[in-house]
C-alpha cells in the first residue's frame, strides 16, 4: 500500500510539474531558441514521428475504470526517437517504446497492483526523401518478450509491418501510423499464454497557433484492434485532445503536453477514459 502511495503520488507531482511548466511560459513572448531557430519550427519538427531530429518523449498515462473492481492504471513510457542518414534523400528513423507500469492494477483481484518494466517494442522507419509537404515511410518493428512480470507484457516474440505518412501544410501537422503484429514464438517453454494479433492505428492532427508562436492544440487517439478477440471485444476507440507548448529551459529545447481521451467504443474491461501528460526533450539537428 505505501508502494502504491509513493507511485501515485510521485505521477501526479510529474503532473503538477508539468502544468506549472505550462503555466509559465504560457504568456511569454520569446519566440526564438538559444541558436535562433524558432519555437514552432521545433514545435512543428517534434510533431512529426520521422522527422530528422533526436528527441526523447517521457508519457505519463492514467487509465481509469479497468476491469469488474474499476480500477486504474499508470503507465511510463520512454519513447527515444533517433534518425539516421541514408543515401540518395532516403532516412531511417529508429522508435524504441519502452512501457513501465507503475502499478499494473490485478483487474480480477480488488487492491492488488504489481510493478514492472513491459515488452520493449523497437521501431524502424524507412523515410522516403520528402515531397512538398508529404513525407511518409515504412518498415518492420518488433516486440521483444521483456516483461518482468506476467501481468505487464505477453509473454510472446512478436514481429509486423508498420508504416506512417504526414502533412504539413501551413501551420498544421497531421498524418497517422499503422502497424499490425503477430506472435511467432513463445518467451517461455509451454507458455499457454494466448497469441497476439493486434493492430494499431493512430491518426494525428497538430494545429499551431501562429499568434502564439509555441503553443498547439493536438489529438492523437491511439486506436487498437485485438484480431484474437470476439467481434464485440475487439476495438478499443479513444476521442479526445489536448493542448501543448515547445519552449525551451536554458539551451534545452522541450516540448510539454496534456490531454483527455475517452473510450467510446471498449473491450470488456476496457478502461473508460485517460489522462495523458507528456514531456519531450528535443535535440534539433
């Protein structure tokens, strides 16, 4: 319980940071980083999940209402995003998404909660050189069985195709990601754990306000299909938004994040709704 306590509560002191960080910068009138480059140039680069540029997401979710006993769930997530230089135009941008729960709530037991790192998923997207204001890729990710406890990840090699295509027209970024994957091999000898085949879909939409250079408002629902559930259990469909600020602390460039989703179409079980804060530091190349 006083586990449960600490982590809750270090969470929403993350939360209250990051509302303050907000906060503050909320009428600054600064427009320009420490190289001259502008807030919403960087702002408008961090949108874009291939952009050339190194950067280092950190997210915060809550889910709230899982399972019979309405329990929640946090969720940390590191999300480093790293290109690298190919020839003729071309580019490889490289995701690694690294889940930590922190809890895990047991959903068919009321109180109990476990802690642990989830299956790490690496991510690999073949850029094309841009055209005008498209720019898309494709590629392979895996989900390595990483999981540290039962409860936090599959227990399963898993491997799929992903691909991503944005727009960036005037002050707007938008676009979406798709990915599918499978389960090829157990983790654990005679696991009996079930197979995965799950499809990810997540649209993006990014307006930035011109008249306050660093300020956006955003969506990015992350909808799943779970293709080894019954039809009624399958989709899980989120709606909501937020707003965001890139500013930067010192010579750092950062971008700060909050959101609301709610689920309006959920698995049995299926959390209701989420809270998402996020921080990301930006290396602009």
């Amino acid at each position: 319980m006083i586990r449960i306590f600490l982590s809750r509560s270090i969470l929403r002191g993350l939360c209250v940071l990051l509302w303050s960080m907000l906060s503050t910068v909320a009428f600054a009138h600064e427009e320009h980083g420490p190289h001259g480059e502008t807030h919403g140039d960087v702002g408008k680069s961090a949108q874009n999940p291939i952009a050339n540029m190194i950067s280092v997401p950190i997210e915060a979710d809550f889910n709230f209402g899982l399972g019979p006993f309405d329990r929640d769930q946090t969720l940390l997530t590191f999300k480093p995003v790293y290109p690298f230089k190919l020839g003729g135009g071309w580019s490889l941008v490289t995701r690694t998404i690294i889940p930590t729960f922190i809890p895990q709530p047991i959903t068919t037991t009321p109180g109990k909660d476990v802690y642990g790192l989830g299956d790490i998923n690496p991510q690999f997207y073949f850029v094309a050189p841009p055209k005008g204001n498209l720019t898309w890729g494709v590629g392979p990710q895996l989900t390595l069985p990483t999981a540290t406890k039962t409860a936090t990840g599959a227990d399963k090699w898993q491997a799929g195709p992903l691909a991503v295509v944005v727009l960036t027209p005037g002050n707007i970024v938008t676009g979406a990601l798709v990915s599918q994957s499978w389960s090829f091999a157990d983790a654990s000898g005679g696991s009996k754990r079930p197979d995965v085949s799950e499809m990810v879909i997540q649209p993006f939409f990014n307006y930035n306000f011109k008249s306050h250079p660093g300020w956006f408002a955003y969506t990015n629902p992350v909808i799943t299909a779970n293709w080894e559930a019954s039809s009624s259990n399958r989709w899980n469909i989120p709606v909501g938004g937020g707003l965001g600020k890139t500013f930067a602390i010192g010579g750092q460039h950062v971008q700060a994040k909050a959101g609301a989703f709610a689920n309006v179409v959920r698995p049995d079980g299926g959390a209701s709704w989420q809270a998402q804060f996020s921080l990301t530091f930006l290396f602009p190349q």
